[in-house]
C-alpha cells in the first residue's frame, strides 16, 4: 500500500512530466499569412532566445505520418538552435492533400518551380527572410523519407535559395510522377541512368551555380526506401556539380562509411553516410543529448542533427550537449506518440506488396 508521501510524490512526478511534454510540444510558432500558399501546407517555426542578429535558417522536412512537433523533439534540431542561434522552419503537410502527411515529392503540380508544394515552401522561406532578418547566404534545407524527397525538389526547383542541403532516406528528383511509380522508385525499380537524373535537375531552373552542397543519409537495411535511390541521389548531384566518379575520401565517421566528393578546392560538395545495419528512418546518436528515440527516429551511435549542422557552419564543432536527464523520458513519449499510426500503415502497404 502506498503511503501519503508516496502518492504525493508521484502526483509531483506526473504533473511535471505532463508539463515538459506539452513545453516539448510547444516549442515551435505557427507561421501565418507567408503568400497565396498554392500548395495549401501549414507551417510552424522556432526562434531561440540567443537568435543572431543575421542568422541562418534552416527548413526541415517530416516524413510521412509525421508532424513538426515530434520530428523537433525527437531529431533536436531545436536543442541545437538553441546552443547556437539559428531559426528553423518546420513546413507541414496536412490530410487534405495525402491522407497520409507525405509530400507529395512525386506530382508534378506540386515539383515544378513556381508551383504547387514547392512554391509554398518557398514562400514560408521568403516570409521567415523578411520577418526575422535571415541571411540569404545561409539558408539550408534537410528532410527524412518523403521529406527527404521534398527537399530535393527544393535543391532542384531553387538552387539559388540554398547554401546546402541533407536528404536522409530521400529519392533522386523527378523520378515519379504517380503514387504507383511512386512505391516502384521506393522498392528501387524504375530508376533512371546518372545522365537522365542529372538533366532533370539542370532542367529545373534556370540556374548556372554555384550549386548547394549536398549530403546524403541511408541506412543499409532500409526496406521502405530502397538504399539504390541514395546511390541515385549522389550520382544526380554529382553530375550537377561535375565531379568525378570516384570519391575524393573514404573514412569512417562514428563507425559509420562516409564517402565525400571535393572540389579541386578541396570543398566538400556531395558527401554520403551509408549507415550499416539501419532501416529507414533518421540516424540519431542519443547519449549526445541531441534526439530522442521513436518511430523513424533511430539510436544507431550517429548524429545526423549534429553532423549536419556542423557541416554548414551552424556549428563550431560536433559538439555534444549534457547527458540526457532522467526527466528526459517525459519528452520520449511525445516521439512514439505515432507507433500505433505507423503500425497499421505499414501493415497495409505489406498486406498490398508495396513494402518489404
């Protein structure tokens, strides 16, 4: 039987975590009245309190069944702006355009520049410019799965927006234009050669370079995206940026293979982590204190929020912040909120053999 100290201090423990879960879930702003919107998607932003006078924006892209909220608390994007002062731009999907919160990274209405999701976008990032005193030099763009896929059109549709961009368990751009070609580029079918992906990105915009840099996130175990379309992607940019086949390094990064191709400067402009043994889902190094488990969010001992970040400059070092606190198990409920979501949607995509 528990005594009356007891079951006050567990009222104190349940309030608290009750507190700390909704301060996880209102960490971002709504954004509002960013343009006509022809993509009719949703927004959400973060501003730290320490935000620089000109600081870098950096747009981040949920996957599938996903909302800003949990990708923010589970991935740390927030935590990071936090130690160093730069602004995030959470674009959201919404159920009147796919019943399952993808981008719609595969319809040409919504991949064309000036058009559809991507003009929406770019409207979001144009509003956040104007209203927070963004610079325009360092504006930066990630996604996981279909968000992956939407930042590529993004990197594609307006190169001369980004400074860099990070597409983790992504596809090449402008492979499908269908929901069943859709599920055939994910299973690695269809996929076109390294001269018909390289030329779709050319013929995106009008634009001449410099182009963004580019890294690329898999995991070898993916059964949702096939790991050939990360191949595709680096090929697709490669190319873009003339680089050579072969890769200027290979090393090994937190027990993880990066191969990187640089300039004749020696700036890295396409770099890949092949994540040995990950499925699908974004690599996040927990005990670094940036990210928290759930679902598509994957302790395998790398922090892609951490190597990203530092890779374009948001970030001195790849820093770690304090060891998670026991509380901190408050805010992992918030990033599995989504398992039961997850469950029954990919039991009908195996049931309909669009998934492994």
């Amino acid at each position: 039987m528990r005594t009356l100290s007891d079951t006050l201090a567990r009222i104190t423990r349940l309030r608290t975590g009750k507190a700390e879960h909704l301060h996880a879930r209102n960490r971002l702003s709504t954004l509002t009245n960013f343009g006509p919107n022809p993509g009719a998607l949703k927004a959400k932003y973060y501003l730290p309190k320490n935000l620089a006078k000109r600081p870098a924006l950096v747009v981040v892209l949920h996957g599938c069944t996903q909302m800003p909220t949990d990708y923010d608390a589970c991935s740390g994007w927030s935590k990071l702006a936090d130690k160093h002062g730069f602004a995030l731009l959470y674009p959201q999907q919404v159920r009147d355009n796919n019943g399952n919160l993808c981008f719609n990274w595969f319809l040409p209405d919504d991949i064309r520049r000036e058009e559809g999701e991507a003009l929406s976008i770019r409207q979001m990032i144009q509003t956040m410019c104007s209203r927070h005193k963004v610079s325009s030099e360092r504006i930066y763009v990630t996604g996981l799965s279909a968000g992956g896929a939407m930042a590529n059109v993004l990197l594609s549709t307006y190169p001369e927006v980004f400074a860099g961009g990070a597409i983790i368990a992504g596809l090449p751009y402008a492979t499908a234009r269908t929901v069943s070609e859709a599920f055939e580029r994910m299973r690695g079918q269809g996929v076109p050669k390294p001269r018909e992906l390289r030329a779709k990105v050319r013929a995106a915009s009008g634009h001449s370079g410099p182009w963004p840099t580019i890294s690329v996130w898999h995991g070898t175990r993916d059964s949702t995206v096939a790991e050939v379309n990360a191949r595709a992607i680096v090929e697709q940019w490669r190319g873009v940026h003339d680089l050579g086949a072969a890769p200027t390094v290979t090393e090994t990064i937190d027990g993880q293979m990066r191969k990187v191709w640089k300039d004749n400067d020696g700036r890295e402009l396409v770099s890949f982590y092949s994540i040995e043994g990950m499925g699908h889902g974004l690599p996040l190094d927990v005990a670094s204190g940036y990210g928290k488990s759930g679902p598509y969010m994957l302790d395998v001992g790398i922090s892609s929020t951490a190597h990203i970040a530092h890779s374009w400059g948001l970030t001195r070092k790849r820093d770690k912040a304090k060891p998670p606190s026991a509380s901190s198990s408050n805010a992992d409920r918030s990033c599995s909120a989504q398992n039961k979501v997850r469950n029954v949607i990919e039991n009908a995509l195996r049931s309909a053999g669009l998934m492994r």
